[in-house]
C-alpha cells in the first residue's frame, strides 16, 4: 500500500504458494520470482515516494511447519526509504504495534 503513515493491514485473505526449496551450487543461485502491483502506481505518488513523502508498505504473514513438524508464522512490515540525495529506493524493517512477532 501506498500511505504517509503506517496503516493497520486489511484483513489478508489466505493465499497458497507453493515455495520449495532447491540445493544452491556454489557458482549458481535461486530462482527468481517477479511480483508486482494489481494497478501501477501514479507519477504524483513515485514521486511522493522519492520525497519519502508517502511511504510503500509491504506486509505480510508466512505461514509454514518448521522441521519438527511445529505449525509455526513469520510476519513481516517493511517501509520504502529513498536516500536524500537520489538514489536507489529500498525496502527497510519497520516496527509497527506488534506485526513483526513471529513465533
């Protein structure tokens, strides 16, 4: 979501993906997987994010059985950051009421 402030995530519909897991060699590396927006965002809001004005939250929950069998979830919350100055715009570790605790 695109927002100036952190929001509350929506109440997230359960979506199942299949990720194995392969044996990386030492020359090689995982597969890549491209996910994108449903709609693209407009030219005022890219450079909102630019401005660190607005801000592109990306959250979430991973649900998965560790090797003991234990049902167990990761959940995430991440904020964009563009560096004064221009540059690259990445994805930072944002604590937000408890959206980061897994178990």
């Amino acid at each position: 979501m695109i927002a100036a402030d952190p929001i509350d995530p929506p109440a997230l519909f359960l979506s199942t993906k299949d990720f194995p897991e392969y044996m990386i060699g030492a020359t090689d590396s995982t597969k890549a997987v491209n996910y994108s927006p449903a709609t693209a965002p407009l030219a005022s809001q890219v450079r909102s994010i630019g401005r660190n004005g607005s801000r592109l939250w990306l959250f979430g929950r991973l649900y998965y059985d560790d090797v003991f069998g234990s049902h167990q979830v990761h959940r995430f919350y991440f904020r964009s950051k563009s560096p004064l100055g221009g540059g690259a715009i990445v994805l930072e570790p944002f604590e937000y009421k408890d959206y980061n605790q897994s178990t």
